[in-house]
C-alpha cells in the first residue's frame, strides 16, 4: 500500500474514532437526561403519595363533618335553651351565661355566673338557679352521655370577711360552691362517676368582680 492509501486509511480511521466518540458522548448526555427525569418522576411521585397519604379518608372526612355540625348545634341549641328564663328568673338574671368550645381542648364550656347560682358569701344552689342546671343536665345527657365533666369554682379577689365562720379563703368558698353544683347534677340524673369539682378560688380573673364569681360547667365532648 502506498503512502498515499495509507494517509486516506488513517484520515478514515481517525474520522470514524471521531464519530464513535460523538456517539458515546450523545449516548452519555441522553442517558443523563433520561436519569434526571427519572429522578424528577420519582420526586413527583414520593409527593404525590405523601399527599394521598395526608389527605383523610371521605369517610373519616363526613364522620369528622357530621360530628363538628352536631356538636356546633348542641352549643347553639344550649345557648338558646338557657337564654329563656325559667320558673323564678328574670331575662337580667341570665346575663353573663354562655356556652363556649374549645377545640384543641376539646371541651364544651356552660359559664354560669355566681350571683345567679348562690347568694353572697354562700354556696347552696338558689332554687332559681335549678331550672338552668337542669337545661345543662339535659343537654349533657342528650348529647354527651357518658363522658366526664368537670365543675369549677371560681371566686373574686376580694379577700373572705363576712363569711369568715362559713369560709377559710376564697378557695374554700369556691371548692364549695364547685361541690354544690356538682351534687346538684348527680342527684338530678348525671352519672356521679363522670362528673368532679375543682377549686380555683380567684385564679383566672375576668374584666370584672362579678364576672370573676362564676362556676364553670366543663363537659368532655371526645
């Protein structure tokens, strides 16, 4: 073979090492866009079961929606039922009671203002009173039967003076009145093993002193 021949073979040769290389690197760049896109497929799926996982099951959902709309008419069903007077009570002696719902907690909450519950410095229920516990008692009983319920006792800041012989402090007036509130709804049909009193004397004060006297009915709505 000449010189000649062999110059073209070798410029061939070198032409064909050239292509096979660009190949390689095409084949490379295609194989590495195909391996992103996979990844990138990959990461789309992980989130869309990740969010198919999150979102609650349209059963479990109705359930949830079916429980929050009772719940939200018991309050309001409540709410309308002690705003109406009963035997002995006037529309004035109803102001400051209210029902209020905790979620995080997941409490319903029936505020009942002292001065409608007791007389001064005492803590036996006012027969006026029974007609409004015993709206709380139906409620409970229709709506939340078998769930605890706790009854809390509050008092103002005003130190015991007149009541002295009947009261130690306030927190003794307030475990008082808590008690009584309690004995009322047991004896008048709530479960006794569901329902427990707790003093807290002047703690957690409202904008008021009379606001401040109140028994708080604390009903377990899980």
């Amino acid at each position: 073979m000449n010189c000649h021949a062999l110059r073209i073979t070798s410029v061939f040769a070198g032409f064909l090492c050239l292509v096979a290389i660009g190949c390689q690197n095409k084949v490379y760049d295609e194989n590495q866009q195909l391996h992103a896109q996979n990844r990138e497929l990959q990461a789309r799926l992980t989130d869309a079961e990740a969010k198919l996982a999150a979102a609650p099951d349209p059963t479990q959902l109705q359930v949830l929606q079916s429980e929050i709309a009772a719940r939200d008419a018991t309050i309001k069903e409540l709410r309308a039922s002690l705003a109406k007077p009963g035997p002995g009570q006037t529309d004035d002696g109803l102001k400051g009671i209210d029902v209020t719902y905790d979620a995080k907690a997941g409490t319903m909450t029936v505020n009942l203002p002292g001065d409608i519950l007791f007389d001064s410095g005492k803590a036996l229920v006012k027969t006026s009173a029974h007609a409004t516990l015993d709206k709380v008692i139906a409620a409970v009983k229709k709506s939340y039967p078998n769930k605890h319920v706790l009854v809390e006792g509050f008092t103002d800041s005003d130190p015991i003076t007149k009541s002295k012989e009947f009261w130690d402090d306030n927190w003794d007036l307030s475990y008082g009145r808590a008690k009584s509130v309690m004995m009322y709804l047991t004896e008048h049909g709530m479960d006794s093993s569901k329902v427990a009193c707790v003093a807290n004397g002047a703690n957690k004060a409202r904008s008021s002193k009379a606001a401040s006297r109140r028994v708080e009915i604390v009903v377990s709505t899980r």
